[in-house]
C-alpha cells in the first residue's frame, strides 16, 4: 500500500470509532512511524510503505481507536513555544494552560530576577514555558507523582534548562523548602464523580492524580492555596488555574488568606479559568 491509500484507510478505521478528527491523527501517526514530517507524507502519497512500517502504523492506529490521546502515541504535545515530551505519567498541556504563561510574561519586564514555584508542575510545561522566556528566573517544581516528575525533568534537560530549575517529588503539604515571588499552580480541579464523563481520551487514559479534585472538586485547590500563603513572599503574585464554576469558592479562600484579587482571565472557552492574587 503506499502512503495515501494507507492514510485513507486508517481515517477510516478512526471514523468508525468516532474519532474526531480522523485524518490528522492518521497523518500524525505515520509521521511517527516512517520519521517524516506531514510535508513528506503530504508530498510523497503514492509511495509505496515498507511492511514493517505497515504494521507498527496499524499498532497505533489500534490503540487511537480505543481512545488513547494522541499526544500519549507521538509522545509530544506542543505548549507555548515548544514541544514538551508527554506519556502516560503525566497530564497533556491544555492550551487554556497557555493563558497562565502569558499572564505571567505581562507581570514581569525581560531581566527581573524572580524565584519561582510550581505546584503540580506535572510535564513541566508551565514552568518551563517561563524559564525559557525569563532569563533570569530560577525555577522549583513540585510533584506528588514521581513518574511525572521524570517526565519535567527530562523536559528541561532537552530544553537546556537543567541549571536554573530544581525538581522536588513531595506531597504540598510536606513541602517546606524557600521562599518565592511568585507561585503557580495548576491543580487538579475536577469532581471525583464527574472524571468518567469527561472524554474517553482524558477520563481513561490520563493521570487521575492530576485531574481528581476529590469529591468536591476543590480540596486540592484549597490545600494548594493554604500551602501558597506560607511559601510566598509578601507582595508576591500567586496564579493558579481553576475549573469553570470554581470562581467564587476560589476568591474566597485566597481572600480568606491574605490574597489580594488582581484579576480573573477567562478560557478561549469563555469560562473563569484563571486568578492573578497578591500576597498582603
Ligand atoms: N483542564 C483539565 C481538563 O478539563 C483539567 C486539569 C486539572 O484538573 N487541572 O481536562
């Protein structure tokens, strides 16, 4: 079979199994296996595709059949200006997370020097996102999960980034190390009850330890916000990412905590995803 016939045939194969957007993925995929970008696939379709590939193409289309995230099958997932190695171990960068790199970026002129905090920092993306756009910060990420934090550590070794940030695998809670100018975090946030009707590809195949939020929801972002006020410096800005009915509960508990409201950013889905505070 060559490439195009190949491509259409696992398009169709997706599109039987309500895979939304059937083509790209088997395009991407094939990219993955033959090591050719989609220019090369796009340009080269009547060439013919060794077994070999044929098969382990065919493994992969098997496995998106069933739901499993792309970004877990390419193990890349692009977030701001650079592709992040994802797998399994850790939550795949959401866009909306992109609104907390560039509020961060409208904070702060190019040479401040800041000491940074990530909690939850999961792949890395958010925090090294802003690394690499701030010279001069150093940057501290903390996770529960240690196969997460293998993933943001090799992140920012492929980024360059080893020397200015540090890795702590630890519970928030028992989290005592520095103090910090400015905190960020991206807890999870979603209702216990309610993982399973997210979509198949997040409710089966993602970390539940980055996305349950316990039986309400906010116990992580309570604990994250408890914690924040003890780590951060007075008057250091705090931006933590929220779930879209989680504005009110959320103001107050930073306000309840000594937190000044600076402003809240909606999602590209018009929906409270974001709360910049300062410490007082
Ligand atoms: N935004 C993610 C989702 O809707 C949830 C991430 C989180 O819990 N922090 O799938």
């Amino acid at each position: 079979m060559n490439i195009h016939e190949t491509i259409v045939k696992a398009t169709k194969i997706l599109e039987e199994n309500n895979i939304k957007t059937p083509y790209l993925d088997s395009e991407l995929l094939l990219s993955k296996i033959i090591k050719k970008d989609r220019k090369y696939i796009i340009l080269n379709s009547k060439k013919k595709l060794d077994e070999y590939y044929l098969r382990n193409f065919n493994k992969l289309i098997e496995r998106r059949k069933r739901g499993e995230p792309i970004a877990y099958l390419i193990n890349f997932k692009e977030f701001w200006k650079q592709k992040y190695f994802i797998d399994k171990n850790a939550l795949i960068p959401r866009p909306d997370t992109e609104i907390l790199v560039e509020e961060t970026l409208r904070l702060y002129e190019k040479e401040k020097k800041l000491n940074i905090l990530d909690i939850g920092t999961g792949s890395g993306c958010l925090l090294l996102s802003i690394l690499k756009e701030r010279k001069n910060f150093m940057g501290t990420g903390v996770d529960i999960s240690k196969k997460a934090l293998n993933v943001a550590r090799f992140n920012a070794k492929l980024q360059h980034l080893g020397n200015r940030v540090k890795f702590y695998n630890s519970d928030i809670d028992k989290f005592f190390i520095g103090k910090y100018d400015l905190i960020l975090s991206n807890p999870p946030y979603i209702k216990n009850f309610n993982i399973k009707y997210l979509e198949k590809d997040v409710a089966c195949f993602e970390p539940k330890v980055a996305l349950d939020g316990g039986s309400d929801g906010f116990s992580k972002i309570t604990k994250v916000i408890v914690k924040t006020s003890n780590l951060i410096k007075k008057n250091g800005k705090f931006i933590l990412e929220i779930g879209c009915h989680q504005r009110n509960e959320a103001v107050n508990k930073l306000k309840n905590n000594n937190f000044y409201i600076n402003k809240i950013i909606k999602d590209y889905g018009k929906k409270d995803r974001c709360i910049i505070s300062t410490k007082i």
